[in-house]
C-alpha cells in the first residue's frame, strides 16, 4: 500500500532512509521504501527469475507468480493473461497447445476432447458422441444399447438383422437363453415334440427324420414293442431288450412261460409263441 507523508521524521523501518515527499509501502504497519520493500518481500518470477517489483502486475497461480510479460504459453509463448489455460509437470500451456499435447482423443475421429464435452467409453476405448456409431449402420449409438462384436460396437437392430442366430423352427431371433440341438439353434417354447407339442427343454426326448419327438411319442410311434408286455422298447435310461426271431422283450420280460424266471444269460426253448427255461422245456 503506498501513501504520500509530509513529515521530516518519516524513514524506512528497513534503511531508515527518509520517506518525506516519497512513495512508499506499508507492511505490517511498517513504512518501506519501494526498493527495501522489493528486497525483501518482493516475489520471485518463475519464468524470469526475477523479482516482481512495485510497479509490474503480479499474476499468480497455487502460490507460483509471475510477470505478467512472462505469464504465457510454454509452447506457443502467447500471453495467458486473461486467457484460459492448463499446466502440466509445472509448465503453463494455453487451451490450444495443452490439448494438441495432452488431452484425450477420439478413438474415431482421433481429435481431443474439449472441456464440457460429452465422452462415451467401452473396452478402454473413447469416443465424441457424434463419433461412437454402429459399425454396420453407421448411426450414433448414443444412450441406446449395442452388443459387441469383433472389437466393434454393433446397435441392436443391426446386430440382430445380420448376426443373431434365429430359431430352427420359427426363424425368429433368439434374445435369451435358447436351446442347441445337434448343432441347431432353438427358442426353448419352440423346441418341442413334433407329435404333442410339449416342450422338451428338461426331458427325454430323441429324434427321428431329424425332427424332436418326448420318449412317449417316440415310443407309440416307432419303438419296437415287448411281446410281452407289448410297452414300447425305447432303450431310454440304458434299458437292455433281448430281440429273438422278431420278437423283442425287455430284459425284465424276458421270463419262461411256465416257471417264470429271467431267461437274460441262459439257454432257453420255443414252443410256438412261449418261450421256456431248459428245465420247463423237457
């Protein structure tokens, strides 16, 4: 602070030099001359070295100062003052030249992004949201949502139109879950039997012609039948039969007419349609 004093016994607290009719400044209710007061409480200049006298503009920044000829770009050296900038490892750049250097950058169109802009991330990637579009339709994909594929962002529509893999039996596109049969893909309420139409998501089931039926309707339709019981033979669950002269029985029916006991492994006689064990055949 300067002010102006009249008094032949005004001095400098510093030098004791006379301050009548001088320019001076106050510190801590101190009088200083402008010389002693730049000597000793003057700031430094980062960029010059120099200290800051009276009669310059001192610019500061977190507790750093500077001329203000000296306040400017480390790059382009045009002045900062009163103009926005950046610093980076203690060096000042203005807006330009610290986003040609350092900002982040468009994985699409490679330019930087500037303040206030909106930035889309996937993968460690980035994008402007004009730049994050579909790879097949070209369009942004903005807040919509987008399946991945091949290291690219796929919209929805796009991705079911050309890669969703599509139902065998209806051949619309399987959103979720689904069930593989033979290599074939399958809504699971579109994977059912072909005679009763029951879901087989869960259950024995086999096929015929390539076409699903459940283990009941295979079994009526085309399972050989015990001539014993007369069920069907499905071989289901490891079920063994015995097939003799086209007839076929379980192995639990596979019994002597007369005795019945299990013929499975043992030596046994016809007569007519019966089938006897060795001992009951004499």
């Amino acid at each position: 602070m300067e002010q102006e004093h009249h008094t032949g016994h005004f001095a400098c607290h510093s030098c004791d030099v006379s301050l009548t009719g001088q320019r001076y400044i106050l510190r801590d209710d101190e009088p200083h001359c402008l010389a002693c007061y730049e000597a000793k409480f003057a700031n430094t200049c980062e960029q010059c070295k120099e200290k800051i006298g009276c009669d310059s503009k001192d610019l500061s920044f977190k507790e750093r100062h500077w001329h203000e000829k000296c306040f400017k770009c480390s790059a382009c050296t045009t002045s900062l003052a009163d103009r926005p900038f950046a610093t980076k490892e203690e060096q000042l750049y203005c807006s330009d030249c610290y986003d040609e250097r350092f900002a982040a950058r468009c994985d699409g169109c490679q330019g930087v992004f500037k303040a206030g802009m909106r930035k889309y991330e996937y993968r460690g990637q980035q994008w402007h949201e004009e730049c994050f579009l579909c790879v097949e339709c070209k369009q942004p994909i903005g807040a919509k949502s987008f399946i991945p594929r091949e290291n690219q962002v796929v919209c929805v529509p796009c991705y079911e139109a050309k890669y969703a893999q599509r139902c065998t039996k209806c051949s619309e596109v399987i959103r979720r879950g689904g069930v593989t049969y033979k290599g074939n893909p399958w809504h699971k309420e579109c994977f059912t039997c072909t005679s009763c139409s029951k879901q087989l998501a869960g259950l024995k089931f086999t096929s015929k012609d390539e076409q699903p039926y459940c283990a009941d309707c295979y079994g009526e339709l085309f399972a050989k039948k015990c001539t014993k019981c007369t069920k069907p033979i499905t071989g289901f669950g490891g079920c063994k039969f015995i097939s003799f002269e086209d007839r076929h029985w379980h192995s639990e029916c596979f019994l002597c007419g007369k005795c019945n006991s299990n013929l499975v492994g043992r030596g046994f006689l016809t007569s007519d349609d019966m089938i006897m064990c060795s001992e009951c055949g004499r």
